[in-house]
C-alpha cells in the first residue's frame, strides 16, 4: 500500500508543479500587457502612471508567499521592479536584504 500512496502523492506534486508553471506563464503575460500599457501612457504624457490593482494585487500575493516562506525581502527594491516589469528576470534572492 506504501508503493501506490507514494505514487499518488508524487503525481499530485507533479500535477501542482505543472499549473503553478502555467500560472505564472499566464501571469507574466498579464503583467507585460499592463507594462506596455504604462509605457504607451508615459509616452503619450510624460508621466508614468501608478502599477494597476490587478498587478499589485498579484505582486503582493508572490510578496507574502516570499516572507511567509522567511525570507527578508527588500520591498522597495521589489516593487521598483514590479513597477518595470522586471519582477520575474530575477531570482528571489536578488531581493533578499543581505545581511553582511
């Protein structure tokens, strides 16, 4: 029974793995749609506007996942990025506060 309740277990994380990997595709396509919007804007006017709800919302929710995970995220750094859509061309620990 070990062998079948292991199997099982393996192909739920594998099915969690998949959708978390199509989720964040269809994230970040999310996310470049709303930054070429800002950058069209600030072409048009000269001034960038502020980062959506829908793009902030999404950012907080990898944010808190991050700090609930312990990690001690610099959230200026971080929301500098979400703001030029460069969020995801990082590794978490780009920002990550280094403690030296």
């Amino acid at each position: 029974m070990g062998f079948f309740t292991n199997m099982k277990k393996s192909i739920q994380s594998e099915k969690k793995k998949k959708a978390s990997e199509i989720n964040g595709k269809h994230l970040k396509e999310l996310l470049k749609k709303f930054k070429e919007e800002r950058d069209r804007v600030e072409k048009e006017t000269g001034i960038r506007p502020q980062i959506d709800q829908n793009t902030e919302m999404f950012m907080q929710k990898v944010l808190n996942v991050w700090i609930n995970e312990g990690r001690n995220i610099d959230e200026e750094k971080f929301w500098q990025e979400v703001d030029h859509n460069r969020q995801f061309t990082h590794p978490v620990e780009f920002y990550e506060i280094n403690r030296e």
